[in-house]
C-alpha cells in the first residue's frame, strides 16, 4: 500500500472514532495510549528537559491522561526529526514534534534539506523565549568587563550545527552589524556541545536562549569566564522596540549598538538581523503533528497545549527556575508567523543568503 493510501485511511479511522458526534474533549481517545513528543536535539539540552517538564503539564489537559514519551532525535538542529515526523510518524495524534525550528532554511525556498514546508504539518502551539549572545570574557586582550568590549575583539568564533541553523546566523549578523570581524564553525551537534567547545576554548561566543543562559551557562558566567552581550527584541519600522523587564544582566541589541555606535542600527545586515528576531523571537519552540493528522485530534492536543501554557504551575516553575515567564503563541498569531516565511523581501533574503555562503566556504 502507498504511504499516501496509509494516511488517507489513518486518517479516516481516526476521523470516524470521532463521528458519534460526542465531544472530541470527552471521548477519552487517549486513554490507555501512549503520546510521543520527538525533540530534533540530543538529550540533557534546555529544549530537551523543557520538553520532559512541559510534557506532565500537558499530560493534566489531555483526556484520558496517557502516558508520554520523550524521544530525542538529533541531527541537523531539528532537519531529522521534522523530516521523519512529515514522512514516517502515523498521523493519529500520537506522535507530535516539539523544539526549535528553521525559518530561514524554508524562507530560501531550498529548504536546507527540509522536505516538508511547515505550513504542511498540524501546528499544535508555540512557545517564546527571548534569545541572548554570550561570550568568553578572553575573547579581548586583558579581559571585557561590559558587554560593549566585544567590539574590541580582533576576530570571534562561534559554532553552529549547520550554516542555516539560528544560532550561528544570529550570532553572526549581531557581530557583524556591530562590526566585528567573525567566523563560524559548524558540524557540532546541538547547543551542548556548543558549549563544551565554548568552555574549553574552542569557541568564543555563542548565541543561546535566555533559559539556556540562567540555567546550563549559569556557572560559566558566574565565574567570570563568560558575560553576557545582548539580548534580541523585535524593532518595527520607526524604529520602536521594548526592553524585556526580566532581564537586567545585558542590555537590548539596539542599546548595545547605540552604546558602540551612538545611533541606532540600521543597513541591509541589520534588517535581516531584525527580521529573524521578529520571526524566533516570539515563536522559538513549536509543536507539530503530522500532515494530515484529524482534525479532533488536533483540537484536542492544541487545547491541551494553551492549557498546559498558561498553568499557573508552569508558569510559577519557569519564573522560579529563569526569572521568566515563557510566552504562549496560539494556532492563528502561529499560522501569520508562518505565513510571513514567504513575504520576506528580496534584499534581506539576498542578505541572509551572502551570510550563508560565506560560513560554507
């Protein structure tokens, strides 16, 4: 049977399990059955004991409570997973895709080996969380003591898995905006072992979720070999943009650059920096089902994910564990966010592009 003809019917036997006209909140289809959450990142990252925590939130919110499996499937920051997920996963709601994701690798059109478009799969929620760039203080001759000192710095490396990864293109476009001289190293397997690079001299600096920075990079801060740069907020056209309350340990990118500079950023660099900031900066990590999956199914796990979003629980934990809140981005603010992969202007795709290609050489 054709992999077409399998959906198709899996999907009708779901959608008829449904058909009784009882409430998809009510059928309990979940009872007694177990829910895959796959993470495209190695275990032990942020994302991955995020994923462990959220998922018994989201457990509460599901009828019939089953049980659910953290499955990590690392390679190419997310590229494996979410390629198996629109490929190989059932689409009867038991397998879901959670972790970051890759604007730019589908805005391109090439898709950097994605096989699917987004928009293809079930979005099921969306979660925010304000990216940060550190840096080992070394990384200046006599040592940086504010984050302004970066730009002191003869030449930064830092590390990404792939050159299309959002990690090494944000830390590339800040430096270069700002003017410092960079070079990116990639083949690494995920954040982790970024950061072992980064401890032990390899690399100098990296970009990180600001969660990441206060928990796993906790230590290397507080012994001085690290120091936190900047943190990223969206700026829009008249050059608005809002300082995040929760963070007090670097300034906002525009304050930094101003710092530097003394005016705010601006030039093609700076626009593709700011539309991938308005773009992972509200929607980091999303969760998906598989293409095709029915649409009860759906309703049930983006229920049970708003839910699980905005427990006061959960909320409570983040704040006590980050100093945070994370952000809930529902189905429909989640489909615009998608949706603009394929209004992105010509000169800051042209932008993205040249930076690309020049970390492949």
């Amino acid at each position: 049977m054709r992999k077409g003809t399998v959906r198709t019917t899996i999907a009708a036997l779901c959608a008829g399990l449904f058909a009784t006209g009882a409430s998809a909140q009510t059928d309990n289809y979940y009872q007694g059955k177990t829910l895959t959450i796959l993470v495209g990142l190695e275990a032990g990252g942020t994302s991955d004991l995020f994923a462990r925590s959220f998922s018994q939130f989201l457990r509460k919110y599901i009828p019939g409570s089953p049980t659910i499996v953290v499955q990590n499937m690392p390679g190419g920051a997310g590229l494996v997973a979410t390629n198996f997920l629109a490929e190989k996963a059932k689409n009867d709601g038991l397998t879901v895709l959670w972790g970051p994701w890759d604007p730019l690798a589908q805005a391109l059109g090439s898709a950097g080996g994605y096989r699917v478009r987004y928009e293809k799969l079930e979005y099921i929620g969306g979660t925010g969380d304000v990216r940060v760039n550190y840096a080992r203080t070394d990384t200046v001759p006599g040592g940086m003591k504010k984050a302004a000192d970066i730009v002191k710095a003869d030449l930064v490396t830092t590390g990404e898995s792939n050159a299309t990864a959002i990690s090494g293109l944000m830390a590339r476009l800040a430096l270069d905006t700002l003017g410092v001289k960079n070079k990116l190293i990639l083949g690494y397997r995920g954040g982790a072992d970024i950061f072992v690079a980064l401890q032990r001299s390899e690399l100098q600096f990296h970009n990180t979720s600001i969660t990441t920075f206060r928990s796993r990079s906790a230590s290397f801060i507080k012994s001085g070999e690290g120091l936190g740069i900047n943190y990223y907020v969206p700026v829009d056209e008249q050059g608005n943009y809002e300082r995040n309350k929760y963070i007090t340990e670097m300034p906002s990118y525009p304050d930094l650059y101003k710092e530097v500079h003394g005016k705010m950023p601006s030039g093609p660099t700076w626009d593709a920096l700011n539309w991938l900031t308005n773009q992972v900066g509200e929607l980091t990590f999303i969760a998906f089902a598989p293409p095709q999956t029915p649409a009860p199914v759906v309703s049930i796990l983006r229920n049970a994910y708003e839910k699980a979003s905005l427990d006061a629980d959960f909320e409570a934990d983040s704040v006590k564990k980050y100093g945070l809140p994370y952000s809930f981005v529902g189905p429909d603010r989640g489909a615009s966010i998608l949706k603009s992969l394929a209004d992105v202007s010509p000169a800051v795709l042209d932008t993205l592009k040249k930076t690309i290609e020049n970390a492949q050489r």
